[in-house]
C-alpha cells in the first residue's frame, strides 16, 4: 500500500515564530521526496505535520485525497524513523520490528512471519534476539527502518536518517535505503541538510527556506534550472553573473540586467583572450588551486571582487595556475547557462556580487 | 596504590582530602559501631565498652511479644506505604512528561518535591486533626499509612522522574506512529524503561517509612506501636541493652536492604556498558 501525499498551504506557528508559512506540496504515489534546507527552515517540522505529532494552525494534509488533519499519529499508518532511530531499549531487535504488529492486535504466528520478512529485507535476517544496545549505528538504522515497514504504512517518514553515521557509512545506507524503497515501492519523505544525500535518494527534491518550500522538481532540473539565487547556490557550486535578456552581459555593465545567469564550475574553462574575443569572458586573479581528485577546484576573483569558481580536468597541467597569475574564463557551451529571471522582468536588477 | 587521577594530578596534597575522608566516615559510622558493640553486652544496662559478651538482649528483643508486634506493624505499614507510595509517585512523574507547557511542568515538579521539606510534625498535626473529624478514620492503621505513603511519595517522584528523563524523548512518539495507544505506550514503553528507577524509589519510600517516628506518634492507634515508637517509648523507660540491640537489627536490615540494591544496580550498569562497548567494536 502506497499513498499519493497532499500538503495543501500548511501554517505552522511555534510560540512567536512561524515555522511553515503557506507549504504546498504534493507527492505521487512510490516518490522518494526529499526536504532539503538549512536547519531552522522548517523541514522537521514538516515532516513532524505529516506524521501528525505536530498541530497545525491552517492548510490541509491529504493522503490519497483525504484529511487527515483531525488523525491522531496512531491512525495515520504512517512509518516514523526518528532521527536517533528510537528503538525500545529495553526490547530485542525482533520485539521492536513486531512492535506496531502488536499494536494492530496481530495474531503471533503473523507477528514472527512478517519480523522475519521485515528483517530479512534489511539484511538482519539472524539478529532476531540481538538487543538494541549490541548493534552499531548503521545495524540500528535498519532496524528503526524494518520496524517503521512493519505494518505495511502508506508513507515512509525518515528524519535525518544519516545524521548520526560516519560518512562510508552514509553513502552506503543511501544506496540500500533506496533500494529498500523501490523494493518496497512505498511513498517516502526524508529530511536533510545534507545536499549529496538528497540528490543520490530523491526522485524529487524540495528546497526549503524560512518555513517556503522554494522549488521542488528533480535533482537534475534542480541543478540545472534553479528558480532563484537561493536554490543556485544551496545546491553545489554556482557563479552567479548579471544577465539581460538576451543572455549573459559583459563584466562590469550589470546594471542593465533583468536576470541572475547561473554558470556552473564545469561549464567554465580557461581561455585564451585573444581567441575568445568576441565571446562572453570573465578576467581575474587566481587564488586558490586545489586537486581534489576528479577535477582541479580553480577559485579567481574578478577585478570586482566576486570570487568565481571553476572546475578543471584531473589532467590539467595546473602549473601555470598559481597564486596571483591572471586567467581568463570563458563559457564551454553557452546553452547550458540558466537565467533566472526576476518576478518584476521589467525592473533593473542591482546585483550584489 | 595506583597510579590514579587524583594521584597524578595533586601529588601529595591529597593527604589532607584522604584524612577528612577518613574522619567523615568515622563520624558516620563510629556511633553506630558503639550502638553495636553495646547491644552485645553482658549486662542489663547499656555500657561501653561492653562488659563480656551474650546474645541475651537480641533472644530478648526477639522473644519480646511487644517488640516483635512492633515490627510486624512497621513492616505492614512500609510495605502498604510503600505500594501507594510507589504507584503516585509514579503516576505523577509519567504525568508530567505528558504535560506540553514547560512552565506547568516546572511548577508541578516543584510542588512534588516542596513536602521533602516540611517537617512531619505538620503532616502529623493536619492528619490527626482530619482524624478527629472522621470516624472511619480513628482505631485503625489506615491514617498512619496514608501519612506515611504521602511522605515518601516525592522519593519515588524524583527517582522516577530522572529515569524518565534519561529516555529517549523520541520513544513516546515513534510508539504512538507506530499505532500504539496510550495503554499500550505506558505498559510496553514507559514502564520497562523506568522499572528500575521505580524499584529504587520503592526501597527509599520503604527505608524512609520504616524509619519514621513523628507519624506514628500521632496517628498511631491506642495500644498500637511502630518499631521506631516502640524504641522510642522503650528509650524513654530505660536505656537497656534491648534498644540497642533493636536498633543494630533494623540497621542491619536497612544496610542489608541499600547495599544489596546497590549492589544489583551496580551490576546491571556494567552489563550494559559492556554491552554498548562491544557495539561500539562490531
């Protein structure tokens, strides 16, 4: 069982603050969704509204095209794993998977067949009477998740599910938690501040900041086509320079601009400038070289002081590239380049570079 | 002695701290070593140090119809106590988590804790006065342990409370989206997790209720005497070898009773440090 989650203009306000201000979002059945923000913008909270331990002042919360706003958490048949999984402590790994079956009054026969289903699913098939206290991070993760599997719910919730692994561990639990979602094929949202961990999991990722949700859409359109600054430079490395309609202006006019270009680093190369005349070009000062094993990190700053990042092939000859040496960056393929264009197309945009 | 931390960090001038150390516990424990030693002496009245030794005032202390009836209406009046202690106690620390504002939390707790410290004389005055009052009351032991439970309540409040607060705070919630109830969240989720702290709490309110003396002064029934009334009384009368003897029992059970819990206690934290040390190494 798989639901289609709606989440209608949801307001949230705690004590003076008001967490989620006006969030809607809607979600297919079997989507990895990802709320991807800074801490503090509201994404726990959302998940917290979903789950329904939190109250929420207005909007609505549908799961397959019904409220469920007035459900107690125990009837929304959801599965929960908390960000420091929660395991009973006092219980064994097998008596905490047949937790939410005890709860549905299950007979025991069923409570065993669906403990051993669940845990062999993840991969802990002979861990049955192991205690919680005798497993490491990533074995009590799979657990917490077998369990929030359990009793077949209509929506995964995971809360930071990597916040309190060691980053091998990370990538690999990314990876299996997918799989055990496409396996499972079950509805999920995931919290993280993490961007790497949202881009591997997600089918879709949503952007929040200061209780918005600031865009939603796949990893790759996130990347590539950003609504505004904000998403450009939450997610990877973005330069950001003035651009007009008909593209990228020339350093140094932006005070025609309508628009932000996003330019990412690999779409940057070093130029010569006498070649590129004539093209889109930027001039700087080199600051920092670092190999970083799939590229060289090229960070200059232009005459105007922005800082422009650039990404090089791991076999660049970088020895020219020291310290303090001029550079000239020009545009690989100029349709890469994203223009964000301001609500107000008509009004001049002042860049703060 | 090894090479410890107190050693390595303050050399020598740890000396002093060891010689008040020592001092203390002298101060602690010397007078019940005289209490002791008195209670095995030969003759009837109480001398130190004692003068040969016999075992007749414990044979008479346990022959004692007297004595022996005090102590089967103490050990009625801790256990019953105890059981009522034990369960408010517990009722209201499990309340209290349930509260949302944290101002009221704070305020209830205060409020459990403040009658740790109002003398039992007050108890005692109220109670007896709410005695004269109400009949079903009077000729009984009901009162008393009443009393009694009320006194050791805010023991069992505070254990309780801290081995809530050492619990996940995530635990209550992940039940309930798990589909539990709140039965079930008490009885499969809060109360394994604090069973221990709530058996602490059940041998402080017992050590405290065995012991207490100002109640059962009060609200005691006529005829009727508690263990500590009777040493009390008896010490009045005269200082015989009994009392002394008396009190080396009840302390012996007293000692018997917190070490052995401690000892259990103990014993149970290393398993689940050892526990957690090895999940650290898997």
């Amino acid at each position: 069982m798989s639901i289609a989650l709606s989440i209608q203009d949801v307001r949230v306000t705690l004590g003076q603050f008001e967490v989620l201000r006006g969030v809607s979002l809607d979600a297919a059945p079997g989507t990895f969704v990802t709320l991807l923000g800074a801490s503090g913008s509201g994404k726990t909270t959302l998940l917290n509204v979903i789950a329904g331990l939190q109250h929420i002042d207005s909007g609505h919360v549908l799961f397959d095209g019904q409220n469920v706003e007035s459900r107690p958490p125990r009837k929304r048949k959801v599965g929960v794993v908390f960000q420091s999984y929660a395991l009973f402590p006092h219980m064994t790994v097998g008596e905490n998977v047949a937790f939410p079956l005890r709860a549905a009054r299950r007979p025991t026969a069923e409570r065993r067949k669906v403990v051993q289903e669940m845990l062999d699913l993840v991969d802990l098939g002979t861990m049955v009477n192991r205690s919680p206290a005798s497993l490491s991070g990533g074995q009590r993760q799979r657990v917490a998740l077998a369990r929030a599997l359990a009793s077949d719910p209509g929506i995964l919730l995971l809360d930071e599910p990597m916040a309190a692994l060691d980053k091998q561990l990370r990538e690999r639990m990314q990876v299996e938690i997918k799989r055990i979602q496409q396996q499972v094929g079950i509805t999920t949202v995931a919290v993280t501040h993490d961007q790497a961990e949202a881009m591997t999991m997600s089918d879709l990722v949503a952007i929040m900041h200061e209780g918005q949700l600031v865009q939603i859409d796949s990893p790759e359109n996130l990347y590539r086509r950003p609504v505004d600054e904000y998403v450009a430079g939450f997610l990877g490395e973005a330069n950001l320079f003035p651009a007009d309609r008909q593209g990228l202006l020339p350093p140094g006019t932006g005070d025609t601009a309508v628009g932000t270009a996003v330019i990412r680093p690999e779409d940057l190369v070093v130029v010569d400038p006498a070649q590129a005349a004539g093209h889109w070009q930027v001039k700087g000062v080199v600051r920092l070289v670092s190999f970083q094993g799939s590229r060289f990190r090229l960070e200059m700053t232009t005459p105007s002081g922005q800082s422009v990042v650039c990404s090089l092939p791991p076999h660049t000859d970088a020895s020219v590239l020291v310290p303090g040496a001029e550079v000239t960056l020009g545009c690989v393929d100029p349709d890469r380049i994203h223009v964000i264009r301001p609500a107000q197309a008509d009004q001049p945009l002042k860049l703060v570079a | 002695m090894t090479d410890s931390p107190l050693r390595r960090s303050i050399g020598w001038y740890r000396i002093p701290i060891l010689i008040v150390a020592v001092l203390t516990c002298l101060l602690f424990y010397l007078p019940f070593l005289v209490v002791v030693a008195t209670s095995w002496t030969g003759t009837s009245y109480i001398i130190f140090p004692p003068e040969g030794f016999s075992l007749q005032s414990y044979i008479g202390v346990l022959g004692d119809v007297e004595w022996m009836d005090a102590f089967k209406i103490s050990l009625r009046v801790a256990g019953i106590g105890t059981v009522i202690a034990v369960l408010l106690g517990t009722l209201g620390a499990l309340a209290l988590t349930r509260l949302r504002s944290r101002a009221a939390r704070r305020w209830i707790r205060t409020l459990f804790i403040v009658p740790m410290a109002i003398p039992p004389v007050a108890y005692a005055v109220g109670l007896y006065s709410v005695s004269l009052r109400a009949t079903a009351l009077q000729d009984n032991l009901g009162l008393l342990i009443l009393g009694e439970a009320l006194l050791a309540v805010p023991y069992v409040f505070v254990m309780v409370s801290s081995g809530l607060s050492q619990a996940d705070p995530a635990l209550r919630p992940v039940a309930s989206t798990l589909g539990a109830g709140w039965p079930m969240i008490v009885w499969r989720v809060d109360l394994p997790m604090i069973a221990g702290h709530m058996l602490a709490g059940a041998v402080f309110a017992f050590a405290v209720i065995f012991d207490e003396v100002v109640l059962s002064v009060f609200l005691t029934p006529v005829g009727v005497k508690t263990l500590p009334l009777q040493m009390l009384t008896a010490s009045q009368e005269e200082l015989s070898p009994q009392l002394t003897a008396a009190s080396t029992l009840v302390s012996m059970a007293a000692v018997l009773l917190l070490g052995g819990y401690s000892l259990f206690s103990s014993r149970r934290a290393a398993r689940a440090r050892r526990l957690s040390r090895k999940a650290a190494t898997v």
